[in-house]
C-alpha cells in the first residue's frame, strides 16, 4: 500500500561495468527490469558511437528476418511462438547466427526464383498450348481479290486462284482488357490489311506470380505483305503480347501441340520437386526465425543501451548512470555481481546525487492497473506525490454506480466483467486482437466495480430495470387512510389519484429499512421527490469528494517539507470550501432532521437561506432553520472572504521573506550549504523537486539567485482565483450526478413502458402471449444492452472521470512527472 498511496522512492545510480562483462551486465539488468538507463552521450550522433557497428549488423539482421517472415506468410504458414524465455545471446554469436540467416535467406531466393522460372515457363507452355487448341480458322485477307467476301477461306485448295500468294500468321494471347484497344489500333495501323480474330479462354490459367485464376484472349492474325507483318509486331510487343508460332497445317499444329502436353507435364514434375524443396526450407525457417528475431532484439537492444554509456579514461570499463528504485538496490548489485563473476573483475554500482527529479515508479497489478491507467490518463504524478489510485479504486465506481444506479442493468454489466475475469488467464482471449475487447479486457476490474457499485445504488434507488421491488414491508399504510378518510366507492371512481397524508396516524409507520419506498414508485410526485433527494446528494457527495481532496493536499505539503503551506494554503482553502459549501451541506442534514410532516406546510427554503447568505439580507416568509442562523451565517461569509487574501499572498510574502534571510547569511555559510547539499541527498531531493514556488522562492545558492518575485506572485494569484471560483464551478458540477441519474432512470422508464408494458398487454392467452412476448423480449434486451449499458454507461464514465480528473485531483495533484521506463526484454518475450 505504500507504493500505491506514494511512488517509491528512486535513486541516481552509477554503474562502473568492465568492458568484458558490460554485454552481459546490460543483458541481465535487461532480463530483470530494474533500471533506466540515462545517455550519457546526447551531444554523440548515433553515427559516432562504440557500438555502432553492431546495431547495424543487428538491424541488417532484422532486415532479412522481415524478408524471411514475408515468405513465411505468402505461403500461408504461421509462425509459432518462441519456446521459453531466450536469454540474449552472447557477442560471439552474432556472426553465426547472421552466417546461417544469410544462407537461408539466399537458399530461399534461390529456390524461390527458380519456382518462379518454372511457373512462368509452365504459364508460357499452357498459353501456346490454349492458342493452338482453340481452333481458330485461317481465313483469306481478300483485299486485292475481286469480289471476295470476309468470310472466304485464306487457305484455298491447291491450285486455286490463290495459290501463289503468300499468306503469315501471327498468333498469341493478350490480357482481355487490353483486346479491344489491340483490335482497334490493329485495324488502323494495318488499314484493314488483315484479318483478326479473338477469342476468350474456356478455363482460367493460374497467374505465374501471384497464383491467382487469369482470363486470357487469344488471337489469330493473318495478313499479307511483310510491312504490315512488322508493324503487327510492334503493336503486339507494345501491348506485352505472348506470341507464339502458329502452324498452317491442321497436322503440324497437333503435333506441336502433343509436344507442348509432354513438355508441361515434364514440367510440373519438376515444380513439384522444386515446391517440396521449397517446404522443407521454410520448416527450416519456422525452427530458426521465432527464437533468432527474440535474440537479435534482445542483443539490439543491449548494444543500444551500451551506446548511452561513456568510456573511462583507462578504457577499462563503460560508465552509466541509471535510475533505480530503492528497494530493487540490492538485487541490482547481486546481478552485477554474478553477471562479472566469469570476467574476474565485479562490476560496481553506487549512489550518486542528483538535483534533477526522479520519475515516478508505482508498481500495480492486475486489479490496480486499469486504476491507475485512470490517474496517469490526466497526467504522472510528481515524484512521491501522493497518488490518487487507492482512493479512485472506491470513488470512481462510487460515482459512476450514483448516475447508472440501476439493479439490473449493473448486474449485466458485474457479470460481463466477472465472464472476463475468469477467462483472463486463457490464451484465445489474451491474444484476442479487436481493439474494443481490448479495452474492455484490460479494464475488466473496473466494470467489474462498475457493476457492484450500481447493484448497491439500484437498491437504494430501488429500482431494476425501472421497476420498484418489494424486498421489505412498505412504510406507508393506506389502510389507515381509507378507514379515517371515509373514502367511498363513487369517491374512488371519481380520484384515480390518492393523497397519503403523513400526518394521519398509522399512515405513515417508519422509514423504509434500505433505500427508497417502493410505494414512491406509484406516486404522482415520484419525480418530484427523486429530484430533491438527488440534487442534495449529489451536493453532498461533491462537497465531501472536494474537501477529501484538499486533506490529500497536507500529505503533499508535509512530505515535502512545506509546513508553512498547512497554515497558508491548506487551512484558508478549507476555510473557504467547508464556511461556505460545507455550511450548505450542514442545512441540507439539519433540515432531514428536524423538519417533520407536520411543519412540511411552513418549511423554510434552503436555497433562499444560501441566497441571503451571501446577500446579508433576511427574507421575513421564510422562517429560520435554528436560532441566530443570520449571525453564523455572515460570520462564516465574512471568514470565507478573509481567506482570500491570505491565499492570495501568504505562500509569497513568506517566501520572500525566507529568500531575504538566506540572502543575508549567505556569505557567513556558502561553504557549508555546498557541503550539505551535495552530502545530505535527502534534504537535496526534497527541496530539488518541489513546486514551482519553492524553486523560485531560493532553496539553495542556485534558486536564491533565481527568485522572481512577480512570478512568484501571478501563480499563486491564478491558483487563488482557481480554487475560490472552482468551488462554485466544481460544486455546480457535482450536480452532473443529478442529472445523470434522473435521465438514465426516465430513459429506463420509457423503454419498459414504450417495449415491455405494450407488449404484455398484447395477448392475454398463453399461446399468443408466448408467441408475441419472443419478439417483444429479443427488442427490449437489445436495446438495453445497446442504449442503456453502453451508451449511458458510457455517458456515465466519461462525466465520473470528469468529475475525478477536474473537481478531486486538481485540490492536490499535479500530475508533472514523467514515468520511470526500466530497460526491460519483458516486451520481447511477449
């Protein structure tokens, strides 16, 4: 509870690594995560650094991981997890475990290629084959034959007409997209000097490079005359074509295309071989990629973390700097020592002081975290600030439960969280990737106290699902009334609506034993009676949520030596917020207590009083609560306002003045104040890393010098005006509560009486009210689930978070640290 209540405590440590052991120093603090190393080397360009070359034999190493894990999935395969924890390797193996990289890697370009060769020359030998098998008929180009028509074969019978004229063909396959542009510029360049013909493949190819399914259109061209002949060529070249040869005789063409069927069959064998080689490489891949990728991380990271270490003069050994908790000092030293054992020569770490803040280390667990992930969300705290997680675990589902109070809604949402919990350690819901099952996983604890909160504040509410439950005796009796008021059957007809009057005995027989009255549900001043009980409790709560947070304030001042802020900021504040706003609160109880049923009539108005409070005015129909209520009330008006200028310039004027006297002793004990503030590292720490008023108001030599008074002065002006209207504003604000609570009840009214009510009244047999109610159900389940849990329960988080970001942590918290980020392989091994 202490490292959550306050960050632990964090020290500047030096670490004297021999140059031998330094790989294997680093390596084990990075197994451990016990330190942030700091770079000594920041005016160093990473270009110009010891260890350079290994990082970027490290980064080419990764490079080829990445083209290896690429093929890796092209073919579909996953990679498994490393087996166990992998320690980083030692420096020796880095050339081993880049040799055999390598030469896998070529192996599988290698292989690789050739499978690519052999698909595309397999793809060459299934187009030939389809252009030869689709039978298109040579046809006769009749363009200097007299009254020949298109369809009039080219090839006539020997010794025709035609038989001394030369005839080419060119034949192949184009993309289908490609054809009809082909075709038009074909007609134009050769002006109709030929004749085209295309045609679509029956069955698709497989592509040589991506494996896909492919149309192809194959053609046939004959024309006569060489120039035309060239320029075909180049406008199939030009357009990518796969030309082929095309045989005239019918013969020639199936023995060619026989031919071509053995060659492809040749062909796939000898890809199949190549295929079943190429798998056994990538098995081979999957056993060295997922345990190398962890080690040459790992060994990146190491010679990064060497890189921010500077070299003694000696060249003997790497000096760093690291902040280090504490608490973890010792098992610093155990593993520095058993990491040099083997070198002969121990490395050292030591203490060092420092007058820069430490970061902030607060350990959580897996019920703290999504707490704390609330708290650091607004900002990290200041070093050994008090953290406000601990009281966030109890208030943030508190006020969340007040605005989503509801029986049935917050048991759903108890257990959805309590469903993840359990499942929290199995691995299909861990490596669930869906962003928003993340964020509800990582935050199951929290829904979790979501959900409980809201069961106890729906009993309170006595609301489930909007309905009012009779868990114990009603407190009002309307028996007594009937028998005393004489009611009659026509009076009963004629007033659906009855009035209870408390002051009839036996009517009223004693407060409800928890929560609410469920008789108030059937009232018609239901919402009446719930906007008064609400609005003062959520005034209440607010008002108790802001003085907590400024009592957090003296743990601060306390902690960091500033004892004169309990009287100077502490004590007006509190002044302030309780003689104004706690005097409300006061009235508010008063008035529960004292003001009966039989005085309701002649009640005095608690927001008129308040009014004239501030007024110093007196309202002659509106009675006092107590005697001399008009003199309290000014007194504490009067004192609230008296605080204003002691907030206001008290903090300065006292720094002033301390700045004025270590000013005038400062000769007499310069040498003293050095020794002390580089020897005493407690005192250093303290008074190094308070606030901004205490850094200007001259701590030490340094910030003596520095003292600004004017600065001083305008930020505790802006605090003063910060806090005095903020506790208007903030109490205002806590009327959120109110509101939200009231809207999520109505919402939830209208939805049952909009969905269920109409739906129950439908059929009054069991058939048809079985039937009717499935439907009915299903929407109103859906959209409980979708409107109330998850958009109100979200309207509801958002205003809770508010509420503790803005009115409760900013009485103390000043969220400007920074975290400690430990040099650690625990993301690695993840």
């Amino acid at each position: 509870m202490g490292s959550m209540f306050r960050s632990e405590e964090v020290a500047l440590v030096q670490l004297f690594l021999p140059t031998a052991a330094a790989y294997t120093c680093v390596s084990r603090l990075g197994e451990l995560g016990l330190v942030e190393f700091r770079d000594l080397n920041a005016s160093v360009s990473a270009f110009q650094r010891r260890f350079v070359v290994d990082v970027r034999r490290c980064e080419e190493l990764e490079k080829t991981f990445t083209f290896l894990q690429e093929e890796v999935r092209r073919a579909g395969l996953v990679l498994p997890p490393p087996e166990g924890r992998l320690p980083a390797p030692p420096p020796r193996d880095l050339l081993r475990i880049q040799e055999e990289t390598e030469r896998l890697a070529q192996e599988l370009r290698d292989v690789r290629g050739n499978q690519q060769a052999l698909r595309a020359q397999l793809h060459q030998l299934q187009l030939h084959a389809a252009v030869l098998r689709q039978g298109h008929e040579p046809q006769l180009a009749a363009a200097h034959t007299d009254g020949a028509s298109e369809r009039t074969p080219l090839l006539q019978a020997p010794g025709g007409p035609h038989q001394d004229l030369r005839v080419n063909f060119v034949a192949g396959a184009v993309e289908p997209h490609k054809a009809p542009a082909l075709e038009r510029l074909l007609w134009r360049a050769c002006r109709g000097f030929l004749i085209a013909s295309f045609r679509e493949l029956e069955q698709p190819l497989e592509h040589p490079v991506t494996g896909e399914p492919a149309t192809w259109m194959t053609f046939l061209i004959s024309y006569w005359g060489e120039q035309i002949g060239q320029k075909i060529r180049k406008i199939t070249d030009c357009f990518h074509c796969h030309v082929f040869p095309f045989l005239q005789q019918e013969e020639a063409r199936l023995g060619a295309l026989q031919q071509l069927q053995q060659q492809s069959q040749e062909l796939q064998e000898v890809l199949g071989e190549t295929e079943r080689f190429l798998s056994q490489v990538l098995g081979r891949v999957l056993q060295l990629l997922p345990p190398g990728q962890v080690q040459v991380h790992k060994m990146k990271a190491v010679y990064l973390a060497l890189n921010q270490c500077s070299v003694s003069t000696t060249h003997k050994c790497l000096i760093a700097e690291a902040w280090c908790s504490v608490r973890d000092l010792p098992t610093l030293q155990e593993a520095l020592r058993d990491s040099s054992m083997e070198e002969g020569v121990s490395a050292v770490a030591h203490r060092i002081p420092c007058r820069d803040m430490p970061p902030t280390l607060i350990r959580t667990n897996r019920f703290t975290a999504s707490f704390q992930g609330i708290v650091d969300a607004y900002g990290v705290g200041r070093y050994q600030e008090v953290n406000p997680a601990p009281y966030t675990i109890i208030t943030f589902p508190f006020l969340f439960a007040v605005m989503f109070g509801d029986v049935g809604h917050g048991l759903l949402m108890f257990l959805f969280a309590l469903a993840m919990v359990l499942a929290e350690n199995r691995p299909t819901v861990k490596a669930a990737q869906n962003e928003i099952w993340q964020t509800f996983f990582r935050g199951r604890y929290l829904l979790l106290l979501m959900g409980l909160f809201s069961i106890y504040t729906g009993f309170i509410y006595n609301e489930c699902f909007s309905r009012a439950t009779s868990i114990f005796p009603s407190g009002w009796s309307v028996a007594a009334m009937a028998n005393q008021s004489g009611w009659s059957d026509a009076f009963l007809a004629q007033h659906t609506m009855l009035t209870l009057d408390p002051n009839v005995t036996g009517v009223f027989l004693g407060p409800y034993p928890f929560g609410i009255d469920p008789i108030w549900s059937m009232a018609a001043n239901h919402l009446s009676f719930l906007n008064s009980f609400k609005m003062k409790m959520s005034v209440i709560l607010g008002v108790v949520h802001m003085a907590f947070g400024v009592v957090l304030g003296v743990f601060n001042h306390m902690h960091f030596g500033q004892r004169h802020r309990l009287l100077l900021e502490t004590l007006p504040e509190l002044t302030f917020l309780l003689g104004l706003f706690g005097y409300l609160v006061f009235l508010v109880i008063y008035k529960w207590l004292c003001v009966w049923a039989a005085r309701a009539a002649s009640a005095p108005s608690i927001l008129i009083h308040f009014i004239n409070m501030f007024l110093f005015s007196h309202s002659p129909t509106n009675r006092l609560l107590y005697p001399r209520q008009e003199v309290i009330q000014a007194t504490l008006v009067v004192l609230a306002l008296a605080m204003v200028p002691v907030l206001l310039l008290g903090t300065p004027l006292h720094l002033l003045h301390r700045h004025r006297r270590s000013l005038r002793r400062r000769p007499a004990g310069r040498q003293e104040e050095d020794k002390a503030g580089l020897l005493d590292l407690p005192d250093a720490s303290v008074n190094g890393w308070s606030s901004d008023e205490e850094k200007a108001g001259g701590l030490d030599d340094e910030e003596e010098a520095e003292l600004v008074p004017s600065e001083v002065l305008m930020h505790q002006a802006i605090h003063t005006i910060e806090f005095c209207l903020g506790c208007v504003s903030n109490t205002a604000s806590y009327l959120r509560l109110w509101a939200l609570s009231l809207a999520h009840a109505q919402l939830s009214e209208v939805l049952w009486a909009m969905v269920m009510r109409i739906g129950l009244g439908l059929g009054r047999e069991v058939g048809v009210a079985a039937v009717v109610l499935v439907p009915i159900f299903a929407t109103f389940a859906v959209m409980t689930v979708a409107i109330l849990l998850v958009m109100e329960g979200l309207s509801a988080f958002l205003h809770a978070l508010r509420l503790h970001w803005v009115e409760f942590q900013n009485k103390f918290y000043s969220g400007t640290g920074y975290k400690l980020s430990p040099f650690t392989f625990a993301a690695t091994d993840d």
